[in-house]
C-alpha cells in the first residue's frame, strides 16, 4: 500500500510534487499524506514524519502519524500537570525541575538534558526500567523492573514533550501481516553484529554492552530501533516502518525460541564459526587417518 518514501534523496528525486500534502478528513481531525521525513529524535533536527498518515487536532497540532506498519501517538496533553508532577518526584532531583538536566545546586551537564528528545525516548527510558537511575556512575543504566506504570511513563513524556514538542511519537506496532522471515534478513543485517544473531546480546568497546533481547515488549523493540538508546544507532530513514514491524516480529517471536535448522548448536556462534570448527574437525580426522594410514606403510 503506502507509497512512503524513506530516503530523502528518492524524494529528491522523485520531485517536489510528490511532496505536496495530499489532504483528506478523517472525522474532526485532518489525515494528511507527506512523503517522507526521517524519525529524529533530537531538538535540533526535528522535522515532519515519515508516513502516509498524519493526523491533527483542531490547534494543527499533529496528534498521531504512521501507516498500516506502526501508528506513532503523541501523549495527551491533558496528562501534562500530572506527568509534572511525577516528574518532580521521579526524576527533578537529577534531571532538573525544568527537565534540562541541571538540577538544584547541581552543574550543567551532569545529566542528561531531556527537553527535546521526543515522548517515545522518555517513554523508553521509564518503561525498560533504566529511570530512575539507581547508580549514576554505572557505565550504562541496566534494564530493570519498572519503578512507574506505564500511565505514569505516558504522562511524564506528555509533559517532557509540552517544554519543547519533538518526534518520534510513542510508536503503536501492528504486528498483524508482518513478514517474519524479512524481519530476520533485517535484524542479521543491522542488530546481530550488536546483539548476536540469537539475541543473547554482547559486550562493546569501554564497558558498554548491548544487552540481551529476549522478553522485550514490542512497543519497546519499535522505540529502541527510532531513538536509539544511548551506545546504538538510532534507525530513521533507512528503515521503513514495515520493516521495522518485520524486526519487532522477529525480535518479539522467533528470537525467544530459537531454533537450530542443522548441525551443532555452538552457543549460536554463527555459520562461519561452525563452518570453522567443522573443518577443524575434518582436517584434525584427516590428519589422524594419514598418520594411521602412514603407520601401516
Ligand atoms: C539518580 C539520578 C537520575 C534520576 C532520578 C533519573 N535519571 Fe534519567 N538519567 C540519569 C543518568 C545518569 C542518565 C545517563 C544514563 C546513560 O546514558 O546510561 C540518564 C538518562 C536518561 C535518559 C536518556 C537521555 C538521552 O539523552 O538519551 C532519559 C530519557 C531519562 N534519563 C529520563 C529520566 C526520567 C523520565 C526520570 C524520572 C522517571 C529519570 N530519568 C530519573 C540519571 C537519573
Ligand atoms: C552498535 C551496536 C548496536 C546495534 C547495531 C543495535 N543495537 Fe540495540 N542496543 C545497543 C546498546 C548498546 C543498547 C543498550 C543501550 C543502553 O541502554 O545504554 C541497545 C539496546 C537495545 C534494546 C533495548 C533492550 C533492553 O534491554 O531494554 C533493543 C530492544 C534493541 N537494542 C534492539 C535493536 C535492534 C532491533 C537493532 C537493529 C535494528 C539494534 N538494536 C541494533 C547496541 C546496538
């Protein structure tokens, strides 16, 4: 279906046009269809997104944008005092009364300024259990068990976004067509070099890692592919939305019961390993029967 165009080259190309917004109604609120617009993250390349739907609410505000893949919500802005105040609770005390990452007596640039970042990065960091942090001098913040429920994740991201109105929304996936089987091309081509084939993630350079991705929500999967946390790469234009969905599927299905099509399983090493280790093996056989044959002459 979508005709979305992910590469602003291709829309370059395809001529200014097909940018033109296509407008429709869909009840009180506009659907508009844009060609492209990469997913950022950050305050200072925020843009229009990527999708065949945007809708607003009656201020112009865009409220919702996706396709069929994954629709992308923004946090209702009548949660903003409510996601203030647990703000203030939950995370003032390292990330400033202004959410600008100076707190109260504190040095600017101790912490992460989070004005900007878009409501699906908020959402991440709350709902993965990293924030609130438990130990700031931990080279990366560990998934943990969720301190807030999710309706508290959502408002404190409606009222982080309300300081400064940003993309990517908080993504809502549709894993109903997704194509299992691409998800898994995908994922070898740009997470296993990180993660492992299997998921089981991996150490990186200075003591980071990228962690394990077995029992990982959905929601989560889609939000860490569009933000990329902290050590890995944030996927925008070079990723469309079905085959975002595609990995989602993978991650969220196959990746928690791996399978093993043939041979050993070495602890998910990979082809060339085992390829490796099977000529190891044959040459080491070979070396045997010469001697044994060797012996007999
Ligand atoms: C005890 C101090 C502390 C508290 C409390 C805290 N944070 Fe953080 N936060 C940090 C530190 C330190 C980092 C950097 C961690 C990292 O990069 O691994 C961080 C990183 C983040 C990031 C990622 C920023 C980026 O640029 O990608 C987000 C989002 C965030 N915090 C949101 C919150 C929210 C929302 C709360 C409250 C629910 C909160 N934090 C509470 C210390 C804290
Ligand atoms: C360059 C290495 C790298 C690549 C490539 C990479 N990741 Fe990551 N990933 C990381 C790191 C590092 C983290 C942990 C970030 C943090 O919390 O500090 C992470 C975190 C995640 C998480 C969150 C898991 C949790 O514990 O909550 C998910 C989900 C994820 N990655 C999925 C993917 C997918 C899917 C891809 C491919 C589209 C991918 N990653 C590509 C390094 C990578």
């Amino acid at each position: 279906m979508a005709t979305v165009i992910t590469r602003v080259g291709a829309c370059v190309a395809a001529g200014l046009a097909a940018l033109a917004p296509v407008v429709a109604f869909a009840g009180t609120a506009h659907a508009q269809t844009f060609s492209y617009t990469p997913y950022q993250t950050s305050r200072f390349d925020a843009g229009t997104p990527n999708s065949s739907v945007v809708v607003r609410n009656h201020h112009g505000v865009v409220i919702s944008y996706g396709d069929s893949a994954i629709m992308y919500h923004a946090p209702s802005s009548t949660l903003d005092a409510l996601g203030q105040a647990l703000f203030l609770q939950n995370c003032a005390s390292c990330h400033g009364d202004q959410a600008n990452g100076i707190p109260a007596n504190g040095t600017p640039g101790a912490y992460p300024n989070l004005v900007g970042l878009g409501p699906a990065t908020i959402d991440f960091w709350i709902e993965s259990g990293r924030m609130p942090a438990v130990d700031t001098a931990a080279v990366e913040a560990p998934r943990r068990q969720p301190r807030l429920t999710h309706d508290q994740a959502v408002a404190i991201a409606a009222w982080v976004n309300s300081l400064d109105p940003s993309y990517p929304y908080i993504p809502s996936v549709n894993l109903k067509g997704a194509n299992v089987a691409d998800g898994a091309a995908l994922f070898a081509l740009n997470c296993a070099a990180c993660h492992t084939i299997e998921g089981d993630g991996d150490a990186l350079a200075r003591g980071t890692y990228a962690p394990s991705l077995r029992n990982i929500p959905a929601t989560q999967v889609a939000e860490a592919i569009r933000t990329g946390p902290a050590n890995m790469p944030r996927f925008t234009g070079n990723l469309s939305d079905f085959q975002v969905r595609d990995i989602v599927k993978y991650v969220t299905t196959e990746i928690q019961h791996p399978r093993n099509p043939g041979g050993f399983g070495l602890g998910g090493l990979g082809p060339v390993a085992e390829g490796f280790v099977g000529l190891l093996l044959g040459v080491g056989l070979l070396a045997l029967v010469g001697f044994w044959v060797g012996e007999r002459q």
